[in-house]
C-alpha cells in the first residue's frame, strides 16, 4: 500500500460484492446475506469497507419516512458484519 493509498475504503455495496460478504458471513458465523439484501433501493443504504482492495465489512441501513411512536423518521441500522480477521 502506497503512502498515498487510504488504509480502508467505504464505498456503495455492488451486486459483484455478493460473494466476498457470503464470505464474510460465513467466516463470521453468521447466516449469509443475499443478493436482494444488498442491492441497492430507496429504502436501504448497504456499505462495504475494503482494506487494502479486499472486502472487511458490510454494513446496511433501511429508512423509515414516517416516525413511529417516539421513534423519528430516518435511517435505522439493518445489519452490519465485519470480516473476524482484524486488520494487521
């Protein structure tokens, strides 16, 4: 990695990106998420987290336009899974 390389990177999840988060799902022990759970919608923002090129962590939010209860409209996190392997 180059000085001028970011040691991770957040970016829009991509439908190419299925298989490195079933990956880390399983490495996670945690039950895979799906094709649909990551595309992109108005109602869901998903993130992946690269270090180094390779893919660390997945993380999703759904909005919610209307408050319910005390709860205020706004993004509310769906889920997030961060590869177990740590970073060197």
């Amino acid at each position: 990695m180059s000085v001028n390389e970011p040691a991770y990177l957040l970016r829009e999840a991509r439908t190419d990106d299925l298989a490195g988060v079933v990956g880390l799902c399983r490495d996670s022990g945690r039950l895979a998420w799906t094709a649909g759970m990551i595309a992109p919608g108005p109602i869901r923002t998903v993130v992946v987290a690269t270090v180094g090129g390779e893919l660390a962590g997945v993380a999703k939010t759904h909005h919610h336009p209307e408050a319910d209860g005390t709860a205020p409209a706004g993004h509310y996190l769906g889920g997030i899974v961060v590869g177990p392997g740590g970073v060197a």
